[in-house]
C-alpha cells in the first residue's frame, strides 16, 4: 500500500497492511509534526505533493528495498494538507523474517523518501513561513 491522503493517517492500518504471519518483526517508523523549528515555535506545516510522482517515487523505493531486504510487507503512507504540532505527517512499516533486515529497510525507505519523493513542506512560524524539503532529484529522475 502506498497511499498519499489529506486525511488523517490510520496507522494501525499501516501497521496491518504491512504485517505477515511468517514475519519475526515488523518494524514502523512514525513522523510526527514537532512544534518547533530553526528555535523557531511552529504553527503549522503545509504539505504538497505531485501525487502521482510521489507514488511512482515511493514504489521504486521500496522496490529497491525489496531487493536488499527480504520484505514480507510494506506499507507507506504520507500526508498533504495542514498539519498541526502532534499530527502524523508520515508511516512507513515494513515486516521482515528478522528484527535487523525489518530496522535497516524501514530506515532506508524513510530516509530515500524524504531525500527522493516530489513532496514540499512549507514551515509556518508566529512571524513568517519558509518552503523546505523540495525534492527535486525524485523530479529529474520519473521524467
């Protein structure tokens, strides 16, 4: 499952989707919005995506995993819209035969994600706004 929603993430969900039965661990790395940034307080963050760049991008990611790893399952969901301090903005799980391949695996897909993955964060603070984490190599790469 790959799934980019402006709706709140159902991370047991996530968590279901990627767990299999023949799995000795399933690993899930959950992003939440903090409430500062730059020792600035943050109000609130604003996500966009190229949806279907961003899943294109995701899928190939995981494929990638999946041939370093032994995945049993996956699933990966990340949020657009207006997210709060406290809110999930991101759920990557992954089941593996063992608890090491199931960290390693999670922590290359999240970390390609966020480096990859044609989604832009715009940071809002009590006095101004600043637009990181363009992707733009995610860009060049799907054209």
């Amino acid at each position: 499952m790959i799934k980019i929603t402006a709706k709140p993430i159902d991370v047991q969900k996530v968590i279901d989707t990627a767990s299999c039965l023949g799995a000795g661990a399933v690993n899930v790395f959950i992003g939440t919005v903090r409430d500062n940034a730059h020792q600035k307080k943050v109000r609130w963050l604003e996500y966009e995506a190229h949806e279907a760049m961003a899943v294109a991008a995701i899928r190939a990611i995981i494929d990638e995993a999946a041939g370093r790893w032994k995945l049993k399952g996956w699933a990966v969901s990340y949020r657009i819209g207006t997210l709060k301090p406290g809110e999930v903005a991101v759920v990557v799980a992954v089941s593996t035969g063992h608890r090491k391949e199931s960290f390693e695996a999670c922590e290359f897909i999240i970390d390609a994600i966020k480096a990859k993955v044609p989604i832009w964060k715009k940071e809002v603070f009590e006095d101004g706004e600043e637009w990181v984490s363009a992707s733009s190599p995610a860009i060049s790469q799907l054209n």
